[in-house]
C-alpha cells in the first residue's frame, strides 16, 4: 500500500503515520454537514464495506478515559470495553472532553496523532480485514491501514468491544 498524503497534508493522524513508517492511503470525500452518521456516511461515500470501515469513541473506563475503535455498523458494548481495559464499568466520554484530549472534532476523531495517548482497543473483527478505514483527523477523510498496523501506531490491542445496533 502506497504513502499518499495529497488529500490529507498536514493532519496530525498523517504526519504520525508518516513519522512512523507506516503504510497508508488517503481517502477524501465530500462530508455532508447534515449526515447523522460520520461512519456511515464514509462507507457510503467511498463504497466500502461498513464491516471495514472503523469508528473512533471515547469512553471513561473507572474515571479515566480510553479510545475504542469499532466497526460503523455496530455499537460499542461498554461492558465488554471496560473489561478489556481492565476496569468495571464504561460511559461514553462528554463530547467536549473528547475533543480537547483528542484535538480533532466529533466526526473527524482519529484513533492515530490524538494530542493525548490514551489506552486504545480495537474491535477483533478487524482481523479478519486486510486493510481497515479510520479517520484520517478531519469530517471527510479516511485512512487505510492494516490493522496490525493501526494497533502498532496506537500502542493498542484486539478485544471483542462491539455489538450488533
């Protein structure tokens, strides 16, 4: 897979893949402002399998807070994602809080560059997937990378964390 940074100069998430080594390809599409869905909406405008293409949540694990990573079409299960932190019980983080550690806004999280490292989990059904899509720090922009390799970068780990809507 080809380093392209055309579409996606200068985003954090970028620079720290580029920086690392890691392999990566640059998705841009056109964000609708009104779409309810980030995730969803990025499957769909780039004709991906929503199996493939990955949300970034942030959750308070304990009182402390911690990156989730699952696939578009599912939703977290807090339990199991506390579980695999090593804590009891899980809450979705405030959204402002989100963005301040983070330094991206909701819609553009990326798991990758966050301004705060933060224990990270990702979904293992991205095991099954060759490549997988996160985003790239911005509302309209994918990445794609190879799971080992995004766990790599985000000094993560494979946990089942998501369940079906």
């Amino acid at each position: 897979m080809a380093r392209r940074s055309d579409a996606a100069a200068g985003t954090p998430a970028t620079l720290a893949l580029t920086r690392a080594g890691v392999a990566f390809r640059a998705h841009a599409y056109e964000h609708d402002p009104r779409a309810a869905a980030y995730g969803l909406e990025a499957a769909e405008k780039l004709g991906l399998d929503p199996e493939r293409v990955f949300k970034t949540l942030l959750a308070v694990v304990d009182g402390s807070l911690a990156v989730a990573i699952v696939p578009v079409a599912m939703q977290l299960d807090l339990k199991a994602f506390a579980h695999a932190i090593g804590g009891k019980r899980a809450e979705m983080a405030d959204p402002a809080v989100a963005e301040r550690k983070t330094g991206y806004v909701v819609g553009g999280i990326s798991p990758i560059g966050q301004k705060t490292s933060l224990p990270t989990v990702l979904d293992e059904s991205a095991i099954l997937c060759e490549a997988v899509y996160v985003s790239g720090g911005r509302r309209g922009l994918d990445l794609e990378l190879a799971p080992d390799d995004l766990l790599a970068v985000t000094d993560g780990r494979y946990a089942p964390i998501a369940r079906a809507r």
